[in-house]
C-alpha cells in the first residue's frame, strides 16, 4: 500500500475523519477522569452506529454505501481490525461479553474500533473515490489485518494516558487522530513499511475467523479482565 493517497494531500479526508469521531462523544463517558463506555449497552450496538455515520460523513455514492451499510460488512471490517481473541468483545451484542472487561478497557476497545473505522474508510475513499465494489472492500480489509499500521494504530490507542487521566472528550478526538495519522508518518519514513498480503494467502471468506499472521494487543496495558462466575 505504499504510495497510498493520504489525508496529508487530501485536508478534506482529515476534516471526515474528525467528525466522524467527534460524533461519537455521546457514546464515552468521562467519570473521575476515567474514560468509560455507555451504561446498558454493546460495543457491537455503538460500532453499528459509528459505522452509520462515518459512511454518511464521508459521503459515499449509493452504490458504496449499499456495499458498506450490512451488518456482513461491519463484521468483516472489526474482524479486520481486532484478532481473534478480541473479536467477542465487539461482534457478540450482548452485554454479558464486557462483564469481563473493567470500565477503562470498553472505552480503550471503542476507540480501537472508531480508529480503525476511519482509518479503513479514509483509505478506501484515497484509493478508489468513493466508487467501491465488494471485492474491493474485502482486499483493502485483508491487506489491513495483516498491516503493520494496525498494529501500530491500536498500540497507541491502549497505550494513551486518557483511560485513567481524561478531563474532556476532545482529547480523545485527538487521540483517535494521532494514532490513525501513522499512513501519514509511513509517508515521510518515520514508520514501519506496510506488511503486503498477495490476495491468495488469504481466503476471502475464511480469513475473517483466522488468527492475524502477527499479533495485536485489544485490552489496555494495566487494565484487568474479570472472571465470569
């Protein structure tokens, strides 16, 4: 993916992906400076309705939103971003699967998935303009999975001081950015060069419940998992 258009030639680009994630405030709540999720609900729900809204912000032409806009797609693209070991947490609606996690770690792992939601769309809408086919979709998906850059992405994510020192929701914004502006570092040489996927070393349909070839870290560093009884 080297060469890849990036929201450093395209402002426009920039300018999508920060309100797309300043239009998911509503869903973090900020607590003692603590940063937490909201209360009686799934990170499946609020990703469904992040997604919603950053193919509505990037104002994709109908016959990309119709590829984009299922429940099929949205599945592919978190299983794209989290290993497998992580995937529940995000594709199980139901709130008993974050009765593990402690408060911090459901707002880490929505920042994840925000982050990686605009990073993929922000690239897509680079490479092909917003006209977008399902094989498409598919191959930038698999080419991200197996990417340096998603790892990269949401090492910085769990990594941010915010989940134990957030005073306004603003800073997650900035967060959020500064960890999916890697494409941009990569350009200028200060990053790891993207790990290339040949399309046929991954199977475009089973892929999406294989382990990734490397590791990815989903919980935050210090942050506990709870035994279910």
């Amino acid at each position: 993916m080297a060469g890849t258009p990036t929201s450093q030639q395209d402002p426009s680009l920039d300018s999508k992906c920060r309100e797309t994630i300043d239009r998911t405030f509503p869903f973090f709540v900020i607590h003692n400076n603590h940063v937490t999720i909201l209360p009686n609900t799934t990170l499946f729900s609020i990703t469904s309705q992040v997604f919603t809204t950053a193919i509505a912000v990037f104002a994709l032409p109908a016959e990309s939103q119709a590829v984009l806009a299922t429940e099929p797609s949205l599945k592919k693209l978190l299983a794209a971003i989290f290993d497998a070991e992580h995937r529940a947490f995000v594709l199980e609606d139901s709130d008993r699967i974050l009765a593990v996690l402690d408060e911090d770690a459901k707002a880490c792992i929505l920042a994840q998935a925000i982050a990686g939601i605009v990073f993929v769309l922000r690239r897509l809408v680079g490479l092909h303009g917003g006209e977008l086919t399902t094989a498409a979709f598919e191959r930038q998906l698999r080419l991200f999975a197996g990417s340096e850059q998603r790892r990269t992405i949401l090492d910085r994510v769990e990594r941010s001081h915010l989940w134990g020192n957030c005073f306004a929701k603003p800073e997650i914004l900035n967060m959020i950015m500064d960890a999916i502006n890697v494409d941009m570092e990569q350009d200028s040489g200060r990053s790891s060069p993207v790990l290339k996927l040949e399309d046929d070393l991954l199977d475009p349909v089973a892929w999406v419940n294989e382990h990734h070839p490397t590791r990815n870290l989903g919980v935050p560093e210090g942050l506990t998992i709870m035994a279910l009884n």
